[in-house]
C-alpha cells in the first residue's frame, strides 16, 4: 500500500515537472519599440526616449539578461546601448520596458541640418537575450520607426 502510493506521488510529480518543461519551452519575443520620441535636455544634448514591448507566452516568468542595440537617425550612427538589466518579464503578458539614450548634439548636428525638421528616421539593430527556466535565447531587433523632435 505505501509502495504504491510512493509511486503515485512520483509518477504525479514527473507529470507536473514535464508539465511545466513543455508550457516554459517558448522564446521570449520583442513585440515593438515605439512611442519614441527625441527631446532636446540642453543646448549639449538630446535624449532618445523609446519603449520596448515583450511578449512572454510562458507560464513562468523569464528575465532579460542583456540588451545591446545600435541606434541611428536618418542613417547615421548616433548612439549604442549595452546593458544587463535583470528585468523580469512575467508570464503570459507583455511588458513595457523603457529604454533611454543620451546622445550629444555634437553627434545631432550632420543629421539635424534643417531645424524645421519635426521627425527623423530612427533605426534600431542589436539583440536582446533573456533566460527562462528552460534555457533561455536571443531576439534580433531590426526596427525602423519615425522619431518626433521636441525642443
């Protein structure tokens, strides 16, 4: 009798474990990075605001462990970003994740020759890892988005 209930509660933790192995299987996904926006902070510089969306269709939480993106403006480099946040993502939802660079106006002159010009191209390349419970990958970003400038 308490051999077989020994292997009833093996057999019911091998089908939970496997389970939770086959609803954790799936990649984290970049949804979009929007909403940007590219304000002038002072006479030296400008700050690149956006916001990056991720969708976790696991039943676990996953974390972003790096993020590494290069950031251009009407086709010329104006920033790289590398970080490692450590942000969670839960489960089954998409989260906003919001993502800052500063860039000189030095760098802003050559690309913002007209200043009537009220949006410009931005293009977003890298990649962004995460980790979940069952390994873990890596997304490519490749993102082409019109910028507004606010003074």
């Amino acid at each position: 009798m308490c051999y077989e209930k020994r292997i009833g509660g093996v057999l019911f933790l091998a089908v939970l474990f496997l389970g939770i192995v086959l609803l954790n299987r799936k990649d984290v996904q970049l949804q979009s990075q929007h909403s940007s926006q590219l304000r002038r902070l002072s006479a030296s510089g400008y700050e690149l605001v956006t916001v990056a969306e991720f969708n976790n269709p696991n039943l676990l939480s996953s974390t972003l462990t790096s993020v590494h993106e290069k950031f251009y403006i009407n086709g010329k480099s104006v920033g790289i970003l590398h970080m490692e946040p450590e942000q969670g993502i839960p489960g089954r939802k998409v989260t906003s994740f919001p993502v800052s660079l500063r860039i000189p106006a030095s760098d802003l002159v050559a690309v913002l020759v007209d200043s009537r010009v009220q949006t410009v191209l931005l293009e977003i390349e890298g990649e962004i890892a995460f980790r979940n419970f069952t390994g873990g990958g890596k997304m490519n970003v490749q993102i082409s988005d019109s910028v507004r400038i606010v003074n």
